[in-house]
C-alpha cells in the first residue's frame, strides 16, 4: 500500500462514533431495473455498502443533462467513492474527478485514460462473445443469425466482432445481420423498437438474435416468444425472462467486478489507471443454459466446453482485432 493509499485508507476507516464511509451510484441513462447492465452494479454497489457498513447514496437520470447536477449533489453530502456507470459519463468523469480529487472514482465501461483518482473497468467481452457465436453457429436451423444492438460503440462492437467470429468458428456458412437501434444512449431504452426489429429479423429467416441492447432487450424477447425463434441475453443471466427462448445469456458478473474495485478502493489498495476482467477471473461467461440444454443438445454443450477450455488454455486463436 502506497502512502497516499494509506493516508485515504485512514481517511475511509470509521472507528467507533465516526460517520461511517459514504458511497455514490450513478446508473446509467435508461432504468435502474433494467434486469442487466444497471441492476448488477447496483447489486455490486449493495453488497459493497453491506461489507463496509457504509452509507449509499443513488441518483437515476433520463437525460444527460441531469447527471451533472445529480452528482454533485451526492458528492457534496460527503460521498468518498463513487462509480459511474457507463460510457456516456466520459465527460463527467473528467469533470468531477478534477473538482473532486478526494474522491476515488470507478469508472465503469468509461473510456477515458483517467487520473490519479480514477480507474476504468472494461470486461473482456470478445471471448465470451466468441462463445456464444460459436453457440449460435452450430444451432442455427435457418443458418441466418442477427445482431440487435442499442448503438454503434467501441464495446458493442467488440461484441459484435467476437460473436461473428464466433459463427465463422462454428459454422462459415452461416450469415450474420446487425441492426441498430439508435444513433444515442437512447437505444438501450427501446423495447417496442426492439420488438419491432425482432419481429421483422425473424420473419425473414433469422432464427437466433444476439441482444445488445440493455432494456430494449425485453422487446427482443418477446418478439422471440411471439415468433417461436431464439435470442441470446446479456450482462445478467436473462434466461427466465423468456423461458425456452433464450439459447443463454453472455453475463458480465458487473456486481462482481464493482464490489472488488469499491473493496479495494476502501482498503486503500486503489489502483488508477485501467482494468479488465475476463474469463480467467470469473467475471464473464455463459450461463449453464439450464431452459434450453435440450434444444442445444449435448453434443453442441460438450463442444461449447471443449472450446471454453481452450479460451482459457490460450489454445484458440481469436483473431481479435
């Protein structure tokens, strides 16, 4: 541990009659309850505020213009760690770990190189997407997938990228569709856009749809369940919500990742700069496709095994870009 770090351990460290260490949460635009993205670092935030005995302080947004206030408030009632939860928060989190440099910020999904008082989190989403291309490939009856995503964004598109090469690994003659939803942040919050795309992809052949698309993904689920066809969930196992229909969901274990970084954050072990979690530390994977593991069959499930193991050995060239 670093002076400073222990200087800010001492500073975070209640003892008997102290207030007790303040936590801030900024979702991101769209729904708190979004069964995904939201939801799980809300949940990491939660068993964070559990194990330090902490206050939690929580502000949800619609537009971006009231995230500036929203934070400042929060950190004006003393909040000393705070996360902010997606990546249209880059130029806040310019802007407030410059005010603030008391406070430690995670950055979740933020591309921004940062200062001393930062850290990004990013998730190594291109082998989990491999994998479930690769799911895909090899269940797809019509051999025609889709991609239905909020907007084009670096993250997204490593997923996307993932996915396809995925397919290409499992199945070259299958042919992948990629539609978007929105040119903004709103397309993580347009289900009845997302059914509607759906709907279409589906009536004209595509039988699996990858969802990455927040919120907007529940459209995507009914849709498969009104056209019998298959989907793929995201960031939290979604499987439940569409019973049968949703082959498996590629999960970001973001509650995880957010309760080790605020964790550390607390014992003074704050390391700026960037992080990235992947396979190896459990944060990303499929889930144990427990609806669905009669209509993939074991021999697809023993491959998709093989495989996994194979991304962990270093074994698989992925051919990232």
């Amino acid at each position: 541990m670093t002076a400073l770090g222990l200087l800010f351990f001492l500073l975070l460290s209640p003892v008997s009659g102290e207030e007790p260490l303040v936590l801030g949460f900024l979702p991101g635009l769209g729904s708190l309850g979004d069964n995904a993205f939201n939801s799980l670092a809300y949940r990491g935030m939660m068993e964070a505020k559990r194990a330090l005995h902490a206050r939690l302080f929580v502000e949800e947004c619609k537009e971006i213009a009231e995230t500036l206030p929203a934070a400042k408030s929060m950190l004006d009632q003393g909040v000393q760690i705070m996360v902010l939860n997606g990546y249209e928060y880059e130029a806040l989190a310019e802007q407030l770990a410059g005010e603030y440099p008391q406070v430690r910020f995670i950055l979740n999904e933020i591309p921004w190189p940062g200062t001393e008082n930062t850290v990004s989190l990013f998730y190594e989403g291109y082998q989990v997407a491999f994998l479930a291309g690769a799911l895909a490939g090899w269940t797809s009856q019509t051999g025609k997938v889709a991609v239905v995503a909020a907007l084009s964004m670096p993250i997204i598109e490593e997923f996307i990228q993932g996915f396809r090469e995925g397919i290409r690994h499992a199945d070259s003659t299958v042919t992948l569709e990629v539609r978007y939803l929105s040119e903004t942040s709103q397309g993580f919050n347009m289900p009845n856009k997302g059914f509607e795309v759906a709907t279409e992809l589906y009536q004209n052949g595509v039988d699996i749809i990858l969802t990455l698309a927040g919120l907007s993904g529940n459209g995507i689920f009914d849709a498969a369940r009104r056209e019998k066809g298959f989907c793929i969930g995201i960031d939290a196992d979604q499987d439940h919500l569409a019973r049968g229909h949703i082959l498996t969901s590629l999960m970001k274990n973001v509650d995880k990742a957010i309760e080790t970084l605020v964790l550390e954050a607390a014992r003074g072990d704050f390391q700026p700069g960037t992080r990235k979690m992947g396979l190896r530390d459990g944060v990303v994977g499929l889930t144990p496709m427990r609806f669905t593991r009669e209509i993939i069959g074991d021999e697809t499930l023993k491959n998709l095994e093989e495989l996994r193991q194979s991304l962990l050995n270093e074994e698989t060239d992925l051919s990232q870009p």
